[in-house]
C-alpha cells in the first residue's frame, strides 16, 4: 500500500521551518536536504514518526487554514507547550487553532476537549462547545467545567 506525506510549499525558509519543527518536536529529524546552488531549498523531515516534505516556491505560494496540522495532547502542560512554542512569532486565533512564523495553520487540540463535544448528552456537549467558542488556546479545566454544567 502506498504511502501519503504531506508536502509543504513554502514561499521561501523551507530550511528553517524543519529546524524549527524538529525542534519542538520529540523524535523528530530532518532525514534528506534538497540543494540548489549550495542553497537548501527543502527536504524530508519527520515529526513524531510522520514523514512530511518541503520545498521553498516562491512569493505565489502561501498557506491557507484549509489544511490544518493538528496536535492531539493529554495534558494542559502539553497544550500549553505546543501553544506556546508554534505561537511565538505567529497569530494566535479561535478554538484551539493558530498560525506559526512560517504561515502554516495548526490546532492544538486537547483529547478531553474532542471526549466532551462528542458526548451524546447533547446538553453537555453543547456546553462544552460554546465554552471552546470563547477560548483562543484550549482550557482543558474550563471545558471540563462547562461540560458537567459548573460554569
């Protein structure tokens, strides 16, 4: 069976955004540079296992908030530690998402949160949803508390 990656075309700084990436990624490594004229101009890396690819495009490509990167965390720390590094230098926005240095698009998005919204009370799932409306980085103790209705 093949294989899917997700390639990213960066208007410029390809090299950059895999140092950045495997940095405040654990086991993650840039695997293969792409050169031109002594130049790094992308290459393959992995996040945690998963293999993207990269190439710098020019002025004409850019990223958009239809494709998302998302970030699966078990604990506040870890939502604040996603939040905190893939933020600096980006554009924090609504429920979760957020946009780093470079222009891509990522949701940082706590485990709990997804449990909550999915429950089939639909009172308490509505709940905990309007509480994640008001939230720019998720509130893992707020949504919980919206959700049993202790607000």
């Amino acid at each position: 069976m093949n294989r899917i990656t997700t390639f990213l075309m960066f208007k410029d700084r390809a090299h950059e955004a895999m140092q950045f990436y495997c940095s405040v990624f654990k086991n993650s490594k840039i695997s293969r540079l792409m050169k031109q004229g002594g130049k790094v101009v992308g290459g393959t890396f992995k996040m945690n296992g998963t293999t993207f690819m990269c190439y710098e495009g020019g002025p004409h490509f850019s990223f958009t908030e239809g494709m998302s990167l998302l970030v699966p965390c078990k604990t506040q720390k870890e939502v604040d530690y996603y939040w905190s590094k893939l933020s600096q230098g980006g554009e924090e926005s609504m429920c979760g998402w957020l946009k780093d240095k470079f222009g891509v698009s990522w949701q940082i998005i706590p485990d709990a949160l997804m449990k909550c919204i999915s429950d089939r009370n639909l009172a308490r799932a509505k709940r905990a949803i309007d509480a994640m409306l008001t939230m720019r980085k998720i509130d893992i103790a707020a949504i919980k508390r919206a959700h049993a209705g202790k607000n």
